[in-house]
C-alpha cells in the first residue's frame, strides 16, 4: 500500500531532514531566493508556504511556533513585519521554482525558489 509516502525523504532521516528545511526556508526568508536543487526545492515550497501563512496571524502564538523552527530574531522580524504584510491578501502561492538546468560537477538538476514579488491582482 502507498499510504503515508506523500513526503519526499531525500535520502535523509528525518532530523537531518528536518534540519535541511529549517537552513533552507532561513536561506530563503532572508534573501528572498536561493538556488538549490529542483528536489529540494519542491519539498521546500510547502514548509515555507505554511510558514509564511502562519505569520500572517501576527499573534504571540504564531510567533513562538515559529521561532521553534528559524532561530534568527531578524528573520523571524522581518518575516512578520515585512513579509506577511507583503502577503496579507494572497491566500498562497507565495513562492515561484524556476528550473536553471544541470549542475556540471555532478550532474542535478538546480532551480531557483523565490518569494513572489508582484501584488495580486483582483478582478
């Protein structure tokens, strides 16, 4: 049965796993796009996601939760003040993967992940 295999291991257990997305999103919250490989940055895209949408409840709550996982004050700052404001009306999507090609010394696959920049549009 397939059951529970929704995750992508990338070869890791899971604290190395989880050690991986927490450097990433930092990575990516505090310079805004990062190069990394397509794998990595696919299974980045929902941790980040569900980071970003929890700052956009700005309560003490959501700022502890999320203080577990990126560990600098700055970041977590501008995510809060910055960032969710950025996205206070986008009910997700908040990141963009663009495939760049192969890396020459080993032959992966390298995308870039960035937060999204231009404001949603309402019709």
């Amino acid at each position: 049965m397939k059951h529970g295999d929704k995750l992508k291991k990338l070869s890791r257990n899971r604290s190395h796993r989880r050690a991986l997305f927490i450097n990433l999103s930092t990575a990516l919250l505090k310079y805004e796009n990062i190069v990394t490989t397509l794998q990595k940055a696919k299974a980045l895209r929902p941790y980040v996601e569900k980071i970003i949408t929890k700052s956009k409840n700005n309560t003490i709550h959501s700022k502890r939760l999320i203080a577990e996982d990126i560990k600098d004050r700055a970041i977590v700052t501008k995510l809060f003040n910055d960032i969710a404001q950025r996205y206070k009306n986008r009910n997700g999507g908040y990141t963009r993967i663009y495939k760049l090609g192969y890396r020459k010394s080993d032959g992966a696959e390298t995308a870039m992940i960035e937060l999204v920049e231009e404001a949603l549009e309402k019709k």
